[in-house]
C-alpha cells in the first residue's frame, strides 16, 4: 500500500513578499468519497513496489535538497506511466515535492507543485492545505482562507484546517474570527493542539480580553512549561497591565533570542500587533539606562 502524503508543515513563517496582483487561484473542490481503493493495487505490479520503495526513500532523505530530489525522481519515472495509481502516486509526490520546497522558501514553486497534486488528486485535502500555508507566507491571506474552508468542508474536524484559517483571518486583521477558529482547533484536539490554544490566547489579547488572555497563557505555561512563545507572551501581557516585576520573572526565562527581534515577532511568527508592541516596550523600557 502506498503512503500517505506527508503530515501538514507548519513552520513555514517566511516574510516573502507576496507578488504584484497575483492571479486568484480558483478555490478547489475535495471530494474524499472518490479517492482512490488502494486494496484493489495490484502488489505484484514491479513497478508498483519500485515506485512504493522509491517514496519511502523520499520520506526517509536526510536532506531537503534529497528529498526534493526523490519526490522529483518519481515525478520523472511515473507521470507518463499508464497504471490505474499513477496519478493517486504522482499526485502524491507533487505534494511533498511542494513541502519540500516551502521549508527552502521557494514558495512560488512549491504553489506550483500544490496545484498539480490537487489536480491530480482532488479527494485529497493535504495538498489544498499546504497551498494555503504557502500562500499565508506570500500575504496572499484571502486566497488561503478559501483553501482552508475547502479544506474545512470536506473534514470539518480537521484541527489544522481550523487552525489555520484562524491565522488567515488573523492576516486579514479578522482576529475576533480568529479567535472562534483556534477555539475549534482547541476543541477537536485539546492534548494535541497547544500551539492553536497559544494562538487563541494571543487573538484573545488581541481583542481586548486581556484577563482571559493571561489566564490562558498560565494554563499553558502549567501544562507546558517549556513553551518559550507563551512565555514571552505572558511578559509583554503583564506588563501592558502594569505588572512589570512579574513580567521581568517571566521574561527571564526566555531563552530563545528571535523574541527580542520585533521584525520576527511582527512578519515571521505574525503575532497579532497588540501583543508584539507589548513585548517590545517593555523591551525597549528595559533598554533604558538607569537614572
């Protein structure tokens, strides 16, 4: 049996910029229920086994540059191939060729890659999610938030689906919108989804919750307390509420340097502006020489 495309990537946070009037991409429609039976694959086919050993070789590449390379090794070998899993195998591999390229932050090319795989394999809904973070990265943030609720209607429980249309509404400065999709994320995978409960404290702030806000960033700092993004958080809401002691014990214990860099804070991780400028006057007021 063949594999899965891969997990989500999440971690693209590039500042690219987005192109001069782009073309809208048209918004995709999934259809799961005409994906493809893989139990009726013939297991005896050579090339079917070559190709299935070709992708675990792609996943298994210790590399980008490999990877992208044996994504691109099967494109070449099997696109023109006339099997009845061609296009499920091909499909597949333009998606992960498309991961492959966003972590380089070739965005453009992995777009490319994307819409293929989604030609290819419209019952999927990985492809169509990934397009989407790409497109976050490119400021193309309406083009995402159709993605995402493409995505959404074929797998409404799909926490990432909902996750990320919470950060595409909050690129369209939506952040009360933003704050109803991390709920849903939270809801649908409370164990697994502490990076969506981060963002729905962060949207929290955002809009004016800023008790509610502060209390979440504790509850998560006490289930995790390593988690270096809430923690920075938690210094700058403090000190919007004139708790400077207790954010300067908080801020102490971030170790990671990016979040003193207000243009990362601002363009790469995109916190909501309301907390970023926080976090960088307290910053700046802890910069000040004393008198």
């Amino acid at each position: 049996m063949l594999l899965a495309l891969l997990p989500f990537v999440s971690t693209i946070t590039t500042d690219s910029p987005a192109r001069a009037d782009p073309t809208p991409l048209p918004v995709p429609v999934i259809t799961p229920s005409i994906a493809p039976d893989q139990s009726k694959y013939d297991p005896t086919d050579p090339d079917l086994r070559e190709a299935a050993s070709m992708l675990q070789g792609a996943l298994n590449a210790p590399s980008l540059a490999e990877e992208e390379a044996g994504w691109t090794a099967i494109i070449n070998k099997y696109e023109r191939m006339d099997r009845p899993w061609v296009p499920d195998l091909v499909g597949r591999a333009y998606g992960n060729r498309g991961n492959a390229r966003s972590r380089q932050g070739r965005l453009e090319e992995a777009l490319t890659d994307y819409n293929t795989a989604i030609a290819l394999c419209p019952w999927s809904v990985d492809p169509v999610l990934n397009r989407g973070v790409a497109l976050e990265a490119l400021g193309r943030f309406d083009e995402a938030v159709s993605d995402y609720r493409a995505v959404l209607a074929a797998a409404p429980n799909d926490p990432a689906g909902w996750n990320n249309l919470g950060n595409a509404s909050g690129g369209l400065g939506k952040w009360e919108d933003a704050v109803e999709y991390y709920g849903r994320a939270v809801q649908l995978a409370p164990a697994s989804y502490a990076g969506a409960a981060g963002n729905r404290a962060l949207a929290l702030f955002e809009v004016g919750r800023t008790e509610e806000s502060i209390r979440e960033m504790r509850n998560l700092l006490r289930r995790y307390p390593d988690y270096t993004d809430m923690r920075a958080a938690l210094a700058g809401a403090l000190w919007s509420i004139g708790k400077e002691a207790e954010a300067e014990v908080q801020w102490n214990r971030v170790d990671d340097p990016r979040y003193k860099d207000y243009s990362w804070l601002r363009f790469d991780r995109r916190w909501p502006p309301a907390i970023y400028k926080s976090l960088n006057a307290f910053l700046e007021l802890k910069s000040l020489p004393a008198l």
